[in-house]
C-alpha cells in the first residue's frame, strides 16, 4: 500500500479518494477496464444507442453526497461507455479509425496523475524537453531544415487553424486582410474553410478548386486563379494541399504546388492531419515527396499513429514565426520567462495551459520503435488493397477511387439500377451493415454520387477482416435488390 502523507492523514477528504485505498481502487478499476477492452472485438463498432440506457445516464444527476469511486467508476464502464462508437474495432472502416496502442493510454494514465503544466518551461522543463525532441525527430522525418520547429495541439483542425494564422501574418499586411485569398480544393478537408473563417476570412476569399480524376488538386487551374485575382486587384497569400484526402486518401502534388508557391510566393500549408504519418514507412515515403518544401505542416497523432485523442502536431520549417504570431508577454508570467535553451509552449500557439500531450507518443515510440511503427502504418495500405481486390471479384461492385493511404471508396452499381436507385441502395447497405455489426462502414459522396469507404489502419485487422467484411456487404446488397 502507498505511503500516507502524515499530514494529509489517510481520509478521503475534499479530492474525493481515500489515499489508504487509492492502489485497490486503482488495481480494481484496471482489471475492470481490461476485461471490457478484451471485448472490443467481439462487439459491433458502431452500437446503435439504447434509449434504456440513454435514459438512465439522463437520470443520474449530481448527489449532494459524493458516492464509492468504485460505484461510480463501475457505471462509467458499464453504462456510459458502452454508448459509443468503437472507433479502435479492428473493423471499424468509418470516419478517420482510431486504432489505439494500449502503450497511449498507459501514458495517458501517467501524465494524467502527474498532470503537467505544458505551457512554460519553469513549469515542465522534462515534459518540454520531450515535446521539443519528439517535434524536431517528426520535423526530420518530413525533411524539414535544421531551423523547424513546432508544437503538439489537440489535432487536425487546432493545426490547421495555427498554421493558417502564421499564414495570414507572415504573408498579409493587416491593412491588405481584406484582399487576401486562400486556395484549396474541392477535397480539402472542412477544418480549413472553418479556420479561415475564424482568423476573420469571408467564403469569397476562399477558392475551392478543381479536382483532377483521381482527387488531386489541378495545378493549371491553381495558377490560373491566383494570376486572375492577381489582375483583380486580390492579394492571394496560400495554398493548403492535403497529403492524404478524407474522402480518398488523394496526395495533391505537392512539389508542382510547391513550385507555384515559391514563384509567387505564397504560403504552403500542407494538411497531412491523416496522411504524414505514411513519412514513418520507408516503402510509402516517397509518395509524400515535396512535403518537405512546404512552410506549415499538419500531421496527426490520433488519427495513423495509433494515438488516444487527443494529439495532433503543427510543424513549422521555420519555428521563428509561431512566437512572432503568438507570443504575448503579461506581466504575471514574466517570471516564467524561458532561458535561451528553454521554450515556453505558451508562445507558440493559442494555448496557454496545454497538456503534455507529446509524451504519450514518446512511450509509444519508445516500446514499439519506429521500425514497428513504420511496419504497423505499411500494413494499412496492404489492407486496403485486399479490400479492394476482393471488391474488383465481385459482380456488380465498382471501385470509385483505388486504393490510396490506406483509403478507397466503391460502389455497389448493377447496371439494371440508375443513379438515382444506386444511391439509394448503397446507403441502405451502410445502414444495414451498422446494425449488423460485423464492421462499420458509411458512405461518402464523390462527384454528386454516394459510394462506400473503407478506410483500413488497424495494425491487427487481417486480410480475412476485410475479405469477408466485402462478402458481408455483397451479402446485404443482395438481399435488397432480390
Ligand atoms: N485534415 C484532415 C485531412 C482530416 O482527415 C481531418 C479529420 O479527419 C482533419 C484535418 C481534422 O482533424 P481533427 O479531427 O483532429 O481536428
């Protein structure tokens, strides 16, 4: 049994735990937590919601009384949990997965009880320590220069939105805000729009632009528009491409786009929220190829490596321009300030108390190594090219986008159906599959149409996952047009 501080005494008190039952509860609550997480498999990913259960949750209230930690962590595992998605099913295909390493959430554990405070050196020197480390080992992995920098933040849209920022203030004179334009395209990811608009950008300074047959930005169009809104008196001032689509998993070409932006000097932000992480497996790497070249970059931890929410990274080519954006100096945290070999998290983005989110990436690395890490993302992309093969065999079926990062998208299309009746049917096959629970797999919409899409990153779903995930859904599909 822990020690007792012989000050505090052993009772509960006002923090809601007995300190002398703190390790039984903890042990308790740890099996518990296994023994349900040993379950994940065998339930449905994606649950349908019981109102019985909704309706109790909705009943419990606050007591006045506190009640055993035992009881009320009991109901959290057995009644309020349960109510969820299981985004780290082996086969749940939906959304971004999120196929958790169990090493995540021991490090979430970890910092959890000791709860630092990320936002200052003074506060976190071990902590910052590691932040710093880990985002100068991810910038070398993009093939960032010696100068990069950055910061681990909630996650994609937090990236976006700091990036988008340091953007707007590098590239814009506040009196030129108004003229400004920003390019994207038809598949950009809606946290960019979202950004612009909250950094003070109306939708007619956003262009959304085409996309070419396999979802990648087109580059003559790009420059087109920037020479028109050039002529039109407009200050165009950055370019997002995605290094991995949602929809499709599509890599916009990122050394062409790269080349416009330096020739007329924009921004280049590159979205790799999802796909960065393909840097980490020496066989995909080279698909990113040009991301090197770009002044911001996004690359998410919670999404493809194997991260709890949440943990998101921006990374900077030139970390100098984070703090000429965000930096502020009140006078209540002068005594903070950071010595020359020290870095206050607080000055390079929005937040000023943040949590240490990089350390549960670190234990991560640390136990697997990044050569495991790097097999683990691989083994994405050879899932969903089974997956795909499996469709390519099975009449009726058609594959919309092939397989690209891990992502593809088809279409159940008997040539007898229309359009109009295809649509129908597949959404039906997505609905039906949710309630049959085998694996989670919803719809998408690509050139005005709804297709399926799997996307397929659990380092342990196997080639029999998906090859009878497909036969499931073939299965549905024929049961409706019998
Ligand atoms: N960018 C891309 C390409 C994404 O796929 C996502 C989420 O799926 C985001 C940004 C937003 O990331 P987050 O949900 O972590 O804010």
């Amino acid at each position: 049994m822990a020690a007792v501080d012989p000050l505090r005494g052993g009772a509960g008190g006002p923090t809601g735990i007995d300190r002398r039952d703190l390790a039984a509860n903890l042990h308790a609550i740890i099996d518990r937590l296994l023994e349900v997480s040993e379950r994940t498999a065998e339930e449905a990913a994606i649950p349908v919601t019981d109102p019985a259960a909704m309706a109790r949750l909705r009943r419990i209230g606050i007591p006045a009384r506190g009640r055993s930690l035992a009881e009320a962590a009991g109901e959290m595992l057995d009644l309020i949990y349960p109510q969820r998605a299981r985004m780290n099913h082996p086969r749940c295909f939906a959304f971004i997965p999120a196929p958790v390493s169990p090493v995540s959430w021991i490090g979430d554990l970890l910092t959890g009880a000791h709860n630092p405070f990320a936002g200052s050196w003074l506060q976190s020197a071990g902590p910052g320590c590691i932040e710093r480390e880990l985002i100068g080992w991810l910038c070398a992995q993009a093939g960032f220069p010696a100068e990069a920098g950055g910061l681990f933040v909630s996650g994609g849209s937090m990236a976006n939105l700091t990036a988008l920022t340091v953007a707007r203030d590098r590239r814009l004179r506040e009196d030129a805000r108004g003229s400004g334009v920003a390019y994207l395209s038809e598949q950009t990811h809606s946290s960019i729009a979202k950004a612009l608009k909250i950094i003070g950008f109306h939708e007619g300074q956003i262009r959304r632009l085409p996309v070419d047959g396999t979802f990648r930005m087109e580059v003559r169009p790009l420059a087109e528009a920037v020479a028109r809104d050039r002529a039109a008196g407009l200050t165009p001032f950055a370019v997002v491409a995605t290094a991995g689509t949602t929809n499709t998993g599509s890599i916009d070409p990122l050394d062409a786009i790269a080349d416009l932006c330096a020739a007329e000097r924009l921004w280049l932000h590159v979205d790799g929220a999802y796909g960065a992480s393909a840097l980490l497996s020496p066989r995909h790497r080279g698909l990113l190829r040009g991301i090197e070249r770009a002044d911001s970059l996004s690359w998410d931890a919670h999404k493809w490596l194997f991260q709890t929410y949440d943990c998101g990274m921006l990374l900077m080519r030139d970390r100098r321009h984070l703090a000429e954006t965000f930096q502020a100096r009140p006078e209540y945290l002068r005594d903070a300030r950071a010595a020359d070999d020290a870095v206050n998290f607080w000055d390079l983005g929005p937040e000023l108390t943040r949590p240490a989110r990089a350390l549960k990436l670190w234990l991560t690395l640390q136990v697997l190594g990044s050569d495991a890490m790097g097999e683990a993302i691989a083994h994405g992309f050879r899932l969903a090219e089974w997956a795909a093969d499996e469709i390519a065999h099975t009449p009726d079926w058609r594959i919309e986008s092939p397989p690209q990062m891990a992502i593809f998208t088809f279409r159940f299309a008997p040539a007898s159906m229309t359009g109009d009746e295809q649509d129908a049917v597949n959404r039906e096959i997505s609905r039906r599959a949710i309630e049959d629970g085998f694996c989670a797999v919803l719809t998408t919409q690509l050139g005005g149409r709804t297709v399926l899409r799997i996307c397929a990153i659990h380092p342990e779903a196997t080639e029999s996952d998906l090859r009878e995930s497909v036969r499931r859904l073939h299965a549905i599909a024929r049961s409706l047009v019998r």
